[in-house]
C-alpha cells in the first residue's frame, strides 16, 4: 500500500492471518470438532498425575480449556490462550460450573512474548502441528520468550506414522527430525515418543508425537 511503512507489514499480516484464523476456528466450534473429546488427553492427564506439569502452567490453543481446567483442579496457576472465541467462552463457562478458577485469553501463540509474562509449564495439544512451517520461528520465539529456566513445554502433535488425509492442507505430519530441528537451541529435547491422540470419530486414535523439552539457561538468566 503507498506511503505505507515497510516495517508495518509483516505486523498488518500477522493480524490479518489471526482474524482469518480466529473466524476459521469459530466456525468449527459452532459443530464439535475431532480433538473436543470431553476430557483431557491421556498422554496430558498422565503427565500431570506423575507431578511432572507444575507452578504456572500456560496452554497454547487451548480449546474448550480441559486442559487449563486440569491444572486449575491441581491447584495451579492456569491460563489458556485461543483464537476461537466460541471455544473461549465454553471454556469460561465449564470453568464457572466446575467451581474453578482459571484465566482464558484470546491470543495469537505467534505472539506469545507479547503476553508479558513467565510460566513453568506450557501445554500444546494440537496446536503446533497446524502452523504453517513459515510460522513455527515465531512460536518457537515466543515459547523460548515466556519460559523459565528450567521450564519444560509439553507437546502432543500429529507423527509422521499418520497417513495423511487426502485434499487437507493440516494438521501436518511431523518427524523426530522435525521436532529436534524446530526446536534446536534453548530448549533442550527431553524425549519424543509415540503416542495416541485420542478423537471423537468413529476410527481409532490418531498416531503422534508425545515430546517434552527443558528451557536452558541463557547468559542473560544466569547470575
């Protein structure tokens, strides 16, 4: 656009990309879409029995919040952040009914610095794995930007071992490779094992990625 400023554009884009994003993830919250199972993920629910998600916990692409919702039972510190204010608002009100406290923000997760904000934990059930390859250096900056030291991102994601769906653009299958090249720097890969996502259709679970990694001290973290 004349007399735009050039460093204003990627920005303008990004807003643009969430407001298409948000209507899009709106619009499959008006039916149920195949990860609103009713209840945490499995793979999440051993996690956080085992004490391994602890202190501040963050939820990327929250959903309908049974994740944040879990860790507010545990008596942590929850927020879970989403585009699709349809999922945000089922998420406030499973949270009033369950007696629960826990904060649901609408936010894009290629911004998650922009929270201002550190957390212990971050959780990602399917989130990850839809962002285009060309947004995953601004999540990953993001997560290495609200992290502490010592805290570990959890990620539940579609493998490779899944056979793709004919004529869809996602979610996207991901390798070992993949995963431990993304994410390669501070955040240290602690494992990345086979997992089942579990769905709501009428076919067995879908075949993924369980991987936990460690945010590392920086110079600027250290004494």
């Amino acid at each position: 656009m004349a007399g735009s400023d050039p460093q204003d554009a990627p920005d303008a884009r990004g807003e643009a990309d969430a407001v298409t994003s948000s209507q899009r993830l709106d619009a499959l919250y008006a039916g149920r879409p195949p990860w609103e199972i009713g209840q945490p993920q499995p793979a999440f629910l051993a996690l956080a029995r085992s004490g391994a998600v602890r202190g501040r916990v963050l939820d990327v692409g929250c959903g309908t919040g049974e994740h944040v919702l879990l860790c507010a039972g545990l008596g942590l510190d929850a927020t879970g952040v989403d585009l699709a204010d349809t999922a945000l608002r089922a998420a406030e009100d499973k949270a009033r009914r369950r007696g629960l406290r826990a904060r649901f923000l609408h936010h894009d997760t290629r911004r998650l610095a922009d929270l201002g904000e550190r957390f212990d934990t971050v959780l990602d059930s399917g989130m990850f794995h839809m962002l285009d390859p060309d947004d995953r250096p601004a999540f990953t900056r993001g997560l290495r930007a609200v992290l502490r030291p010592g805290g570990r991102y959890f990620l539940l994601c579609f493998s490779d071992r899944e056979p793709e769906t004919p004529g869809a653009a996602g979610p996207h299958r991901l390798t070992r490779d993949d995963l431990t090249d993304t994410f390669a720097g501070p955040l240290h890969l602690d494992f990345a094992v086979p997992a089942t996502i579990e769905i709501n259709l009428d076919r067995p679970g879908i075949r993924g990625w369980l991987a936990a990694m460690t945010m590392l001290a920086r110079p600027a973290d250290r004494p």
